[in-house]
C-alpha cells in the first residue's frame, strides 16, 4: 500500500452543492454547509469529495454553465469560504475534488460577450462560429444533448455559434491555444488554493471535426430515447485530437504532485479506454459508467467486469460508478434490496469508487411534481430529466429533514422521516451501516481496494462471486443478484469466515465447505 497514490487506495464521494447542506436559509446548499457536514463523509469512511460546480454562474444548467472560472458563485459562498473548506477538509484527511467545465462557458461569459461582439473581435475564435447553411438553417446536422439543433444564429453578425447542451452554454475553441492557455491558468488558480484533482466535464467532446460534417444516422435509435441518439456523435465529439489537450491538462497538473484527473467519459468500453492516453497521459481515471449501463444481473455484471478489467490497458487503473446527478439514483433501478448488493459490489471491486450523496441512506426515485420541475432537460424532453437524483440530503427527522430551515428548492422523498443519517446511523441493520462497514473493510485490507480480481464459477446462476487478494489476505464476495436462496461449496481445502452480510453482521461462521446465501444477500468471505 505504501507507495500506492491516495487516489488508488480512496473512496471518492460526490457533493451536489445545492443539495447537500443550506446554511444561508435560501433553500440551496452552500459552501460552509458542505464544510460543516464533512464530518458526515470523515464518519462515513470516505477519503475525497468531488464537489459539482460551485462557481459564478446565471444557473441555466445549474453551474454547469460557469461565468467566471476562478470565482465562487454568492449562491455557494465566497472564496473564503472554500479556502475554509479545504482547511477542514484537509484537516480531516480529506481530499477535494473539483468539477471543471471546459468544454463549454455560460452565454454570460465575459468572453462570449466580446466573442459575439463583431466578427473580427480578438476574442471571435474563442467559440465555434460557423456561417449559415446555403438555406439560411444551421451549418451542419449536430445536435444538443439537451434536444434540437445545437446551432443558434446570433443575428448581430449573421453566424451560428454551437452549443453541444443548451444554447445558454456556447462551446468553447479548445483549438485555438488562447483558450487552452486560459484554462489552464484556471486549473493552477484552483490547485493553488490546494485542490486535490478535477473531474472534467464531458473531457470527450472537447475536440469536434474539423471539417464539421455531418453526423451519420444512428439505426438503433428509437423515439423514446433522448433526441440527441438520431444521430451517432461521430465528428461532434471523441476526435482522436482530444487526447493531446488530455494530456497538456495532466502536464499542467503534474509539477503539483499527487493531484488526479478524472474525465467524464460516456462512451463504449474499447473507446473509453482510450482516454487513458499514449503512455497513460490521458486521464487517470475516465470515468467508468459501465456498471450505470448493463442490465442488473449476475452475468450481466460478471461479464461487464472480466471486459472491463481485461480492456484496461497496462498501468491503467480502474474506477467504477452507480449513480451521479445526471442518472436516475442506483435504488430506483434496481430496488431497495438489490441496492445493498450494488453497494457491496462498488466497494469490492478493484478500483476507486465513486460514491453519490444520498445513496448511502438509499434514497431511491424522489417525484417531482410539475410545478418544481427545475432541470431544463425536463423542460425540453419531458422524461429525462435529472431533478429526481438532485434532492436535498436528508440528514434528520427536524423540519426539511435538516438540509435547510426553509422549503429546499427540489423536494424531499416522501419517507424523508425514517429516511435520513440520523434514523440510520445507528442501526445495524440499515444500508447506512453497510456503507460505513464496506468502508470500513476496504480501509482496513488493502486487498478490496488496491489487490488483485478473480471471477470465480459458481452453481447459481444468479450469483456473482469473485475473488480479491494482495498480501494482507484474500476474500471472496458472494453476491445474490436473485430472489432464490442459494448453498454454494467453498474449496474443500480451504477455511473460509464470514467477514460482513447485506444484510447485517452475521460473522463468526468459520470453518465452512458450503455457505448459505439468502435471497438478495451479498456476503464477504475472508479466509483464514
Ligand atoms: C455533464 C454534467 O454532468 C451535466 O450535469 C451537464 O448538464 C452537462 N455535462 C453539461 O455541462
């Protein structure tokens, strides 16, 4: 373990800010309500807390949407206020994480202003700007991920500017070396202040085509998918050119030591593998969202995990992730029960673990009535909106659940009584717990978190079992992604103990050739 970097050995947690903490009483988190709930994380047994945006911003993406990319939003705080946190943090043995968002600024931004001031202005080539198509409609076919053309005309100077999200949040040049130098003034600004790494905002779609042709049709799409799948983003993202601003954004990061850069990355498996880089100067971790997009079964995910682990190129370390603020909550896909195996399934796997808030209390899907609909997504394409997974964290059984004195600005779940940190955290029986004992191992033997992975063939065929070994031991994780009961053989020669079940503490059973395995039941083995 010695030797080993903190972001290998770690459990990443991460923070919507408008949702974790209100401490100003205006129904959004802030900055000095994540500061005081990191006790919370430090208790849970995390080791970093990637934070989402948190700077000046109009909101029209909540943040994602940045005016200012070395300020903090008032909503949020001060710089002050975030210097405090990383004090506290750091004093915690907690790393920071921040979210940066290149790819695109808000409308706002001073830049974009100049930008679409006149089309010679120094700043024009800051954005994409393109001349109408002979009909007057946009330059090419691309479209925003958020529905319709991702082209709006600015009448001023007769051009389209493009947007791969909403049109409040025109994409920036990463060609032209102006811009690339500014951003990268931003991420010394940041880790200056002693920030730990960045998660990079969809870091695939920063290079387009140069010759901005036309997407080819998608076969597989069907009306019920989000627009943004008529097409397959062949020239609009994943450029191979995207790999050398990857890797200039990781040299900026290297003379601060042992910072780490993750990149959002939702593509398929042999082309997210990619963005660890020629020589890994890519990424240290594109973000894996493999286990957000297989069916929930045991082949399924047992499959997913040999590939994963045998595309990952040499040195190339693993992460895996369920759930985020943009993807419905991993209790809602997949139960209450079944969550307890996907929380024992994140925390066993080789690889760092991203945690999102709220799921380790199992918040599951919170309906949004229409009139608090608050995600533009939802606004545009009714059914894919993101306000369901960004509820307030739900800390005790006070009014608002302790998030705010004030009605929070999405609604709390209906069960907000017995759902929260408070009612759970000393059950032992709660998933609270379990996240917290999960945590607890994997701290505890370095072979959950940075040894080595064995899928293992068993009789059931809804049961996942694999191996994790390194020099402190080895383990076995059992996990029932099915209703059936199972009795599954242990190697006749071999002692196994009973280290943790889904379901509670039920250690002590040694000695075994065969091990009962409930329904929906994870269980970790270690052997004597
Ligand atoms: C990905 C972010 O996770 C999402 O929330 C945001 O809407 C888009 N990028 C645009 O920034």
């Amino acid at each position: 373990m010695a030797g080993t970097v903190w972001w290998k050995r770690g459990t990443v947690y991460q923070v919507y800010p408008r949702s974790f903490q209100d401490t100003d009483a205006d129904g959004i988190g802030d900055l000095p309500g994540i500061t005081a709930r990191l006790e919370h994380l430090a208790w849970l047994g995390v080791d970093a807390v990637w934070i989402s945006p948190i700077y000046p911003s109009p909101m029209a993406d909540y943040g994602y949407d940045v005016s200012d990319y070395c300020g903090i939003d008032p909503l949020f705080g001060t710089l002050a206020d975030f210097d405090a946190l990383v004090a506290e943090a750091h004093r915690r043995r907690l790393k920071v994480i921040l979210d940066f968002v290149p790819n695109h600024s808000a409308i706002t931004h001073p830049w974009f202003a100049e930008s679409r001031a006149s089309r010679t202005n120094p700043r024009r080539d800051w954005y994409i700007w393109r001349d109408p198509a002979p009909d007057g409609g946009p330059p090419n076919n691309w479209l925003s991920n958020f529905g319709g053309p991702a082209w709006t005309l600015d009448p001023a100077t007769g051009q389209y500017y493009y947007h791969a999200f909403l049109k409040e949040q025109p994409d920036l040049n990463w060609r032209n070396p102006a811009v690339r130098t500014a951003m990268h003034d931003a991420l010394r600004f940041w880790l200056e202040r002693g920030v730990d790494g960045f998660r990079v905002d969809v870091i695939w779609h920063l290079m387009k085509d140069a010759g901005f042709q036309d997407n080819p049709a998608n076969p597989d799409f069907s009306p019920e998918q989000p627009e943004i799948n008529r097409f397959a983003q062949v020239y609009s993202a994943d450029r191979p050119e995207v790999l050398d601003v990857i890797a200039e954004m990781r040299a900026v990061l290297r003379p601060y030591g042992e910072r780490v850069l993750i990149g959002e990355i939702y593509l398929p498996m042999e082309r997210l593998m990619a963005y660890y880089g020629p020589d890994l100067s890519g990424a240290d971790m594109p973000f894996n969202f493999q286990l957000i997009q297989t069916p929930w079964s045991a082949e399924a995910v047992s499959d997913l995990v040999e590939n994963y682990e045998a595309a990952l190129p040499d040195g190339g370390w693993p992460n895996w992730v369920l759930g985020n603020h943009d993807q419905p909550r991993i209790a809602a896909r997949v139960g209450a029960n079944q969550a307890r195996i996907a929380a024992m399934l994140l925390l066993t796997l080789r690889g760092t673990p991203t945690l999102y808030y709220g799921d380790e209390i199992g918040l599951a899907h919170v309906p949004i009535p229409a009139d608090r609909v608050r995600d533009p997504w939802e606004r545009n394409e009714p059914g894919h909106g993101r306000d369901p997974e960004r509820t307030p964290m739900q800390w005790d059984g006070e009014v608002h659940a302790g998030f705010s004195t004030v009605e929070p600005w999405l609604p709390l779940s209906d069960d907000a009584a017995a759902r929260n940190v408070d009612a759970l955290r000393d059950d032992p029986t709660s998933i609270l717990t379990l996240y917290r004992r999960l945590l607890a191992l994997r701290r505890e033997h370095a072979a959950l978190s940075v040894g080595a992975y064995r899928g293992i063939a068993t009789e059931a065929a809804d049961v996942f079992a694999y191996e994790r070994f390194g020099d402190d031991g080895a383990f076995r994780i059992l996990l029932n992604f099915g209703g059936a009961s199972h009795t599954l053989a242990l190697p006749a020669d071999e002692t196994w103990t009973v280290l943790l079940s889904t379901r509670g503490h039920r250690g002590g059973d040694g000695a075994v050739a065969s091990i009962a395995l409930g329904p929906d039941e994870g269980l970790i083995l270690q052997k004597c």
